[in-house]
C-alpha cells in the first residue's frame, strides 16, 4: 500500500459506553430529525389499535384514524399515558386511562369525566408529519429534506414481492447502511454466499450524486449456490452479477441485481435510528423470477444467512456512530469510495444543526 493510497489514521476509539459523542456526530444525528424514516410495515398497522414504536430517542404512536396514518407523541396530555395502550374508536384515538379521545389533528374532543365542561384549549398533542408508502409507515420528527424515498416495485405486477424480517442491530443506522454498500466486505463476510475470496478485488466504479441519491453500480462474481442461484438455471459456478444502487439519502437503499440471464433481484432496504447506537431495518425482497411462492422461504433464508453473517461484525464496529472527522479512520481508493461520498454528503446534510 503507498502513501497516497490511505489517508491519515488517528486512533479509533475502541472503546464502549464511555465513548462521549463529540459535536459533530451529534449534529448529524440531530440532523436526521428532518428527514423521513419508516417505523413499521403497513401491513402491521391495523385500524383499531394504534401502535408505539421509537424514532431518534423519541417515544412516539402511529395510528390509522379518518382515513390517514396520524403520528404523535406517545404521551397523554393529561398524566402523560403511554398512548400506545389505547384504541381507536370512530376515527379517534382514547387514552387508556381516563378516555380522553383525539382526532387525526391531535386536539382532544373528549373528557368523558366532565363532558358538561368545555376542553381545555391545550389539550392537543404533539403531533408528527406521517405518511404511508411502499408497504411503510413513514414518520418525520421535523421537516423533512427530501420526499418519502421511492419504492416502485411495491405495486408492481410483474414482480413478486415479498416483507423481509424486521430486524434491530446494536449500531447506528448509518453504520448498518454503510455496511449494505460496502463491496469490500462480500469476499469476507460472505464468502461462497456473495463473494468469494479468489476475487476479493473491489473494481473501479463510479459513485455520483443524482438528485437526492447517491448513485453507483458495480459488478461483482458471485458463487452460484443456493436455491434462489439455481432458479436462474446458470452452470458457471461462479458469475457476474451487476448491482445498481440508488441511496436515498439518508438512510434508504434500492439495489437492483441483473443476473446474466436478465432475471433481476431487487432489495428495497430502509434503516430507523431508534437512538444513537441502536438501528431497526426494514426491508423487501423483489424478484422477477422464480415466480412460484413455494420459493419464498429460500429467498428469505438467503437474506438471514447474510444477515446473521453481517451482524456480530457490525455490532462491533467502535464507536457505534460514524466518527464524521473523516481522517479518524482509513479509506482505500475506490474500494471505499461510497463511504467516502455517503460521509461527505452527511456531513453536509448535518451543517447547521
Ligand atoms: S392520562 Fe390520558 S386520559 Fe388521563
Ligand atoms: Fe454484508
């Protein structure tokens, strides 16, 4: 390796829970108030009971009421009830402890100890901007950057679609993102799955910004084992397979993969910052082929192998948070390029808060 090829090194703080946040990782994490972030598949969200679910520290109930998806501070105005014990009657939210009801506003419309009395003016909750979209609840603490990020295969016919696991991971969601983009990683996480170790090079590959994405495309070898390889009926043990990433910025991932026959596999992933050092991801599972649902189980057995494979290495990834003084941990041309970019453009994202 020559000199110009790392940059600088400062020691990475290895340490645990007496790693302090400096400024920067808290403005960035601050930052992402203003953005949106999915909390639960649509599916899970019915029309009677309301949901709790965290969001960047911050308790918060989602609930189907008039038609729309409403999100508020999970906390009564009365004596701060968890309103995520309560239920949906006519369109409105009750409180399970005295019954004050809410409508999609936020504003109380009833007290049912002293229906005779008019309602307190205050008596509105603190409510969020929510919206439903490719199969997610999407909720906003603040005002949002960019739009809800797209996912269009959601309701489309000539893909079978399938809800992936949720799953929570002891890392900040940028560190889980990051992890998803990184191609150095398939050959050694993930040998004979998504890489091998006889081409652990990382290519030349271009990373550009297109509007609110951070683009790239790259083409990896890949190991034909497994059901879901064996569909595609290709007798190369190993081949080629073209990954096209879209990342909305901040936290969201479309990667669509061409196989050599054309077939195509796409995983629509999003990553929720429940607090500073703890994530919880959503994702889909996509395929033009194989269409027969008998092959779903390997399709979602395929992404927990990778997972299980990715987690306890991401877990212990110190500090938890990105350290966003760049030089305080190494970059290596082009195998590190997305990371690169994806930091510069945070970073960016961050500035003001
Ligand atoms: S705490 Fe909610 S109605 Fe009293
Ligand atoms: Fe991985």
């Amino acid at each position: 390796m020559t000199a110009d090829e790392t940059q600088t090194l400062n020691d990475i703080q290895h340490t645990t829970s007496t790693y302090i946040t400096p400024a920067t990782e808290s403005a960035l994490y601050h930052s992402l108030r203003d953005h949106w972030h999915p909390v639960m598949y649509a599916r899970d969200l019915g029309d009677d009971r309301p949901a709790g679910v965290t969001l960047l520290d911050e308790p918060v109930v989602v609930a189907r009421l008039g038609g729309k998806v409403a999100a508020f501070r999970d906390l009564c105005v009365h004596r701060g009830a968890a309103l995520s014990l309560g239920w949906i009657e006519n369109d409105r939210l009750r409180c399970a402890y005295h019954g004050w009801t809410y409508e999609n506003s936020g504003r109380c419309v009833e007290v049912p100890a002293r229906p005779d009395l008019p309602i307190p003016p205050g008596a509105c909750l603190n409510s969020y901007k929510a919206v439903e979209s490719g199969g997610l609840i999407w909720v906003c603490l603040g005002n949002p950057t960019f739009d809800v990020p797209r996912f269009s295969e959601f309701n489309d016919p000539n893909y079978r679609v399938m809800h992936g696991e949720s799953y929570e991971w002891n890392t900040s969601a940028i560190r889980r993102i990051e992890n998803f983009v990184d191609m150095a990683h398939f050959a050694w996480v993930h040998p004979n799955v998504l890489g091998s170790r006889d081409h652990p090079e990382v290519t030349d590959h271009e990373v550009w910004r297109d509007g609110r994405y951070l683009r790239f495309a790259h083409t990896v070898k890949e190991p034909s084992n497994g059901e879901i390889k064996e569909q595609l009926g290709i007798a190369d043990p190993i081949f080629d397979v073209l990954n096209e990433y879209h990342l909305s910025m901040p936290l969201a991932i479309h990667v669509r993969r061409t196989f050599p026959t054309g077939d195509h596999y796409v995983l629509f992933m999003a990553s929720s910052p429940i607090s500073q050092k703890r994530s919880k991801t959503f994702y889909f599972i996509v395929r033009d082929y194989a269409p027969d649902e008998r092959f779903d189980q390997s399709f979602q057995d395929f992404e927990s192998l990778v997972l299980s494979q990715d987690k306890p290495i991401v877990e212990s990834l110190r500090p938890e948070e990105i350290p966003m003084d760049l030089t305080k941990e190494m970059y290596i041309r082009t195998a590190d390029a997305i990371t690169v970019e994806y930091r510069r453009w945070l970073l960016e994202l961050s500035k003001g808060y």
